[in-house]
C-alpha cells in the first residue's frame, strides 16, 4: 500500500513536472512569435519611412524643377501633393518649354535668313563694283610686268649685238677653234681608253659569269650524283633489310614447321605407346593356356575373367 500511494504521488509529480515544461515551451513560443511579428513591424515601419523619405524628396525635386519654393513646406504638406498629378504636370509644362524653345528657335532663324538675304541684296552692287575694280588693277599690273619684260628682252639683245660686234674684231675665235680641237682630241683618246676599259671589263665579268655558270652546273651535276648514290644505297638496305626480314620470316616458319612437326610426332608416339597399353591390359589374365573356347567361356563366367576396355569403333579390329 505504502509503494503504491509513493507511486501515486511520483506519477502525480511527473505530471506537473510536464504541465509545467509544457506550459514554459507555450510561453516560450509565443515570446518567440511576438518578438517575429514585432520584427517584422519594425521592418516594415523602416520600409515604409524610407519610401515616404523617397517620395517626398521626388515631390520636392518635381517641385523644385517647376520653380515653387520647397523650403517652408512641412511634411505634412507634402504627404498630400500627389506625385502622378506633380509629374503629369512637370512633364506638360516640360513639353511646353520645350516647344516655346524651339518656336523661338525657329523664328529666329527665319529673321536671320531675313537679314543675310537683306544684306547680301543691299551688298552685291558693291561687291560687283569691287569685283570689277580688283579685276582692273590685275589687268593694268599684267599689262605693265608684260611691257616692262619685253623692255628689258630688248635691252639684253642690244647689250648680247654689241658685245659681239665687239668681239667680232679680234682673233679669239681662231685660238678658239684651237683649244677646241686639241681639248676633244685629248676627250677621244680618253673615251677610247675608257671604252677600251670598260669593253675589257664586260669581257672578264662574262668570263666570271660563264665560270660562275659552269662552276654552279658542276656543283648541281655533283649533287645530283650524290643525291643519286643516297638513293641507291638507301634503296640497297632497304632491299637487304628486306631479304633479311624475309630469310628470318623462313627460319622462323622451317623452326615451327620442325617444331609442329616433332609435336606430330610425339603425340604420334604418346598415342601409339597409349594404344599398345590399352590393348595389353585389355587381354585377359588366363586366356593364354586354355582352349579355342576358352575366351567365351570367360565372358560368360560369372567372375573367372576381367571384364574389357571399351574401344573405339575406329580402332576396333576385324
């Protein structure tokens, strides 16, 4: 009775024991599930407060490029300028200035054609008059350069006419003619010499040439014949190597052709000598000094004789 109410109150403690670790892991879940979802408030409070700082700092560079003031804005003010409205705005007024800046473009470059045409109208008769009168002044100085050439042409001719009347008096030209002969005589017999020379000089460089030709010939005959005597002794080993391959290939087939044969004849040997045995034990042990008869009446006696070996039909006898 004792041990069964000990039992009792272990099983009852146990019990309590659970509940109460069960109730701690309970606890400790749902601690551990409030600081997730409180977490993931928190993140979600980050995110949503950096979007709005992204959105707000997006309407006041919208706002900024549309040229309102920014600074005395609260946040609160922000929070309700709508940022599609702000951009379909900033976009039209965009649009706008862009078209207001290429129509200003646009007449200003129809004024300046306005104004070349105006000026070039209001300029060609002068520019033609200054056309005309550069066109004047390069005719008169061409002119000009022309007649003063042909003066002094005329001058040098007069000058060259006097000096030769001049010279025309005296006997230069006579020692002249001379000179002149005796200087191209001395130039004849220098150009025969150096014709001579150079006749000598092609005669020996053809000469080189010619033994340079045969020399080179004797050289490619050379070749040729050693080339030749290559080939041929090449051609002699590989032929040697070849009958040399071939008289081992025969020493090698007459070897296994002996050596088969020997086998042959072993074998031949083993199964003569196996024959001989197997016939020698086949004779029966008494056979020999009975009668004609004597051999059927071993076969038929009960144990009187040994029985014979099985023999093959085609060494069976007549």
């Amino acid at each position: 009775r004792k041990e069964e109410a000990e039992r009792i109150v272990q099983d009852r403690l146990r019990r309590e024991a659970a509940a109460r670790k069960a109730e701690e892991l309970a606890r400790k879940a749902e601690e551990d599930r409030r600081l997730v979802r409180e977490q993931k408030l928190r993140e979600r409070e980050k995110l949503q407060k950096i979007q709005e700082e992204m959105d707000a700092l997006e309407k006041k560079r919208y706002l900024t490029a549309m040229g309102r003031s920014v600074e005395n804005m609260t946040a609160e003010q922000l929070r309700e300028v709508d940022t599609a409205a702000l951009a379909k705005e900033h976009a039209e007024k965009a649009f706008k200035k862009k078209e207001e800046a290429e129509r200003k473009v646009r007449e200003a470059a129809k004024q300046l054609d306005y104004i070349v045409r105006a000026v070039r109208i209001e300029e060609l008769p002068r520019m033609k008059a200054g056309f005309d009168s550069r066109v004047k002044e390069d005719r008169e100085r061409y002119e000009e350069e022309v007649v003063a050439r042909a003066k002094e042409a005329k001058e040098q001719w007069e000058s060259d006419v006097t000096e030769k009347a001049k010279l025309g008096g005296c006997s230069v030209f006579k020692h002249t003619s001379h000179f002149e002969s005796m200087i191209m005589s001395a130039r004849k017999v220098v150009h025969t010499q150096a014709c001579q020379q150079e006749d000598e000089r092609a005669e020996l460089e053809a000469e080189k040439g010619k033994l340079d030709r045969a020399r080179t010939r004797k050289q490619e005959e050379a070749q040729r014949v050693e080339e030749g005597r290559i080939a041929a002794e090449k051609a002699e080993a590989e032929r040697k190597e070849e009958e040399e391959r071939l008289r081992k290939e025969d020493e090698k087939r007459v070897r296994q052709e002996e050596m088969e044969r020997k086998e042959r004849a072993r074998m031949e040997e083993q199964r003569e000598k196996e024959e001989r045995e197997r016939q020698g034990r086949s004779v029966p042990r008494g056979g020999m000094g009975s009668s004609g008869g004597g051999g059927g009446g071993g076969m038929s006696s009960g144990g009187g004789g040994v029985g014979s070996r099985y023999v093959l039909p085609s060494r069976r006898g007549g």
